[in-house]
C-alpha cells in the first residue's frame, strides 16, 4: 500500500507556521551550480522529493551532493562529466528541463529526455529551444532533446511566451554565452529573481532583475558562492486558505510583503483579509468569508496570469477556499487546461461546483464539505485536498501523497503542530 494521510476535520487550528523554501526557486537555483567553478552552499532549500530528484540527477552526472543541516545544500559540480541524462530519473520530475541551459554552456552539448512532472496540460518546451538556439544551439527533437553548440552567443531574444522554466534556461545559458544577450518578454516570478540574485552572487553580470527586460553581459567564469532560496509564496496562500476555510488563527512568519500584493488581493475578494506587519502576516478567526460582487451586483471573476498577477499554482487554493465562501464566483485558470480537472473529488465531499470547461468553474458557497477518500492528482490540486479535508467534517482519506510531498515539505508534521489531525500511512 502506498503512503496516503488519514485527516480528521472540523477542528478549529491554531499557532504560527513559517513558509518552506520555494521549491520553484530552489529547482533552477541547483541547476544552476553546474556554471559554477566552486562549491556553491544554497541555503533555505526545502527538502522534498522534487529537489531530492534533480539532486540524484546531480549526482548521476558525477557532481558532490551534501546536506549539511536540514535545509542547506553543499554541491560541487566540478567532478561532473557529460552523460545522457538518466530517462527514468526525468521521467520523475518536470525540472529536469532545467539543466539543459547549464549543460549545454557547461559541455557544449546536452542529451535530455522528456520532463516529468505534474499533468495539468500541455506544458511546451518551445521557449525553452527557441531561446538556446538563438544563442547559437542545434536541436534535434527525437525520442531525446539532442542539443549541442560549438560556442554560445549573446543575442537579442523575445521570448514567445513569459515562461518561468524557459527564462531560467535563457539566463542561465546567456550568463555563459560570449558577449551580451538580451532577453525580453521574460517571467518575472520571485524564483526568477531569486535565480537570477543567485547568478549575481556567483560572479555573473545581470540588469532589470524583476523587470520583463534583462540584459546579461555574459562569457566571465561563474565561481562557487552562498545563495539563498526566498520564501515560498504559494505555501503562503496555502496557509491563508487554512485558515479561512478551518476558521483558525494563523500566523505566518518571514513571508515577503512585496510578493504577496495580488494574492492578497485575491483573497480580499473572498472576503478573507490578513493583516501584514514586516514580514508577519496575521490571519485572524472569523473573517467575513463573503465574495464581493463586481459593480452593479454581477458574478466577480478571480483568474490567474503571468507574474504579477495571481499566481497560477494558488488557484487550486483558491478554489477551495471559495466553497466555504458566502456568494459565487467564476475562477477562470488561464494557463494550464487540466488545473482544474481535480473539482470532481470536491464534488463528491459536498462542493457546489460547477466545471465549465478545462478553464473556467463557478463556485456557489458556503457548502458544507463531509469526509471522502479522494486522489492528490497534483502538487496543488493535492494541498488543496488536503485543506478540504481539515475543513470537512468526518474522515477523509487522501492518496497518493507523494504528489504533495513534491512541493510541500513535512506537511503534515507541520499541520499537526498546528493543532491538525493529519496522520500519514507509510508505505507497507
């Protein structure tokens, strides 16, 4: 039997709780050590099986790999040689694309197999090698990404679409590449950032961090250094969704206030209004929980879109959290088209949900939620099944976990401390 959590609900939490990592800013951050001549420490990394992945993947290729406490990371990739990469360790993990931007400026050549990952719809790997081959890369897509270069250039790219994973391969083969590269039309999203603070940290040369334009001056050797992963704003929303939907006080430590403006935003339209004082935010028992109407009383719409707009990977959340909201309202997820396949499960606990189409559900609330045993489909979909069933009343039952231990470190020994009954069945 494979390891599922038992979750009884209806219990009111209580305590403070501090935001893991960010998985998505750890992933590109790692990836990233392959440019550097040196041992790189990356401290604040969450230790959970995405990152334990890319880690294998590591040291698959020769590199050093060392935990040395919980949550930092000592790795040394000089030791490491060209190889095809590992199939059945990508198969596991989506960020595997990660590392073709650094081994191919590391090798001149990079034998990658398909990414893993979440199936939440079709996620396109064309910026992906539009941008390397604009930097000088030949690509022949088969059974494997076969990608090689004799010399990266800079170059003046667009993008064709803002992705997160592509910008992060872009800037970290136009740090390696001879001259400068401009990059526009790029992600803006906190691990981006983080990414690329992190290449400034190792030695490289890098403008408009945060901004959609980023210039690199690139060609300089990258040296070993001390990078640091932000907090994981999506655990934010996560814990802000808790607490409305469990009618709990919260508090939620060492968050970053400039992060959180349209999540925050987000909620208010739910009715749910954390307070921020520095980097503490407050969530308080009985907020109102009551979806403001759009002018002249229409239905309002919560939807999702590219940094700075409210985060994708909250909708799930989101949703969730909307059900045990007084009023309707249409959630219309822009970006993947199987986001929201995971509504059924809320169905069958109670939810009044309707799935209009891959994108779009209309959510009528408060509905009272009962216990079931219910599926983690994906990293989100599975937290949010998680905070349904610490809102419902009864047992519930959620299988496979392994989804949400992708992104969501010791989850559940950190809901017990707040007062949750959350037990995990270990495999047998």
């Amino acid at each position: 039997m494979l390891p599922r959590y038992h979750v009884q609900g209806g219990s009111q939490l209580q305590g403070t709780i501090r935001p893991a990592g960010n998985k998505n800013a750890a992933l590109p951050l790692i990836a990233a050590t392959l440019l550097a001549d040196g041992p790189v420490t990356v401290e604040n990394a969450p230790r959970i099986r995405d990152v334990e992945m890319l880690l294998a993947i590591l040291s698959d290729l020769g590199a050093m790999v060392e935990w040395t406490n919980q949550n930092t990371l000592e790795i040394d990739t000089r030791p490491a040689k060209l190889k095809a990469l590992d199939p059945a360790l990508c198969a596991k993990i989506r960020a595997s694309i990660l590392l073709a931007g650094p081994m191919l400026a590391r090798f001149g050549s990079v034998s990658l197999p398909p990414p893993g990952g979440d199936v939440i719809g079709r996620r396109r790997v064309d910026t992906h090698l539009l941008a390397l081959e604009r930097l000088g890369a030949r690509i022949h897509v088969g059974d494997r990404y076969e990608i090689e270069t004799k010399a990266l250039k800079g170059a003046d790219i667009f993008l064709d679409e803002p992705s997160v994973t592509g910008t992060e391969n872009a800037l970290m083969a136009a740090v390696a590449a001879d001259g400068t590269t401009i990059l526009r039309n790029v992600a803006t999203e906190p691990h981006v950032q983080d990414l690329a603070r992190g290449l400034l940290a190792m030695g490289a040369t890098i403008d408009g961090i945060g901004t959609n334009l980023l210039t690199v001056e690139g060609g300089r050797p990258l040296h070993g250094a001390t990078v640091t992963v932000g907090p994981d704003h999506i655990e934010v929303a996560s814990f802000i969704g808790l607490a409305a939907v469990t009618n709990s006080s919260l508090v939620i430590e060492g968050v970053r206030p400039d992060e959180l403006q349209s999540t925050l935003l987000g909620f208010d339209r739910l009715g749910i209004r954390p307070r921020l004082d520095g980097d503490t935010l407050f969530i308080d028992r009985e907020q109102e929980r009551r979806i403001r109407p759009d002018l002249g009383g229409h239905v309002p719409k919560l939807e999702d879109g590219p940094w700075p707009a409210f985060p994708a990977d909250a909708m799930s959340i989101a949703l969730v959290t909307a059900t045990q909201c007084q009023g309707m309202l249409l959630l219309f997820e822009k970006m993947f088209e199987s986001r929201l396949f995971f509504v059924d499960k809320l169905i069958g606990m109670g939810a009044r949900v309707v799935l209009c189409d891959p994108h779009r559900a209309v959510i009528a609330g408060p509905s009272p939620l009962h216990g079931a045993s219910v599926e983690s489909p994906d990293i989100r979909a599975g937290m949010a099944m998680l905070i349904a069933a610490l809102a419902a009343e009864g047992t519930s039952v959620i299988n496979n976990i392994g989804q949400i231990e992708r992104g969501y470190e010791r989850i559940d020994e950190r809901l017990r401390a707040l007062g949750a009954d959350v037990r995990r069945e270990d495999d047998c």
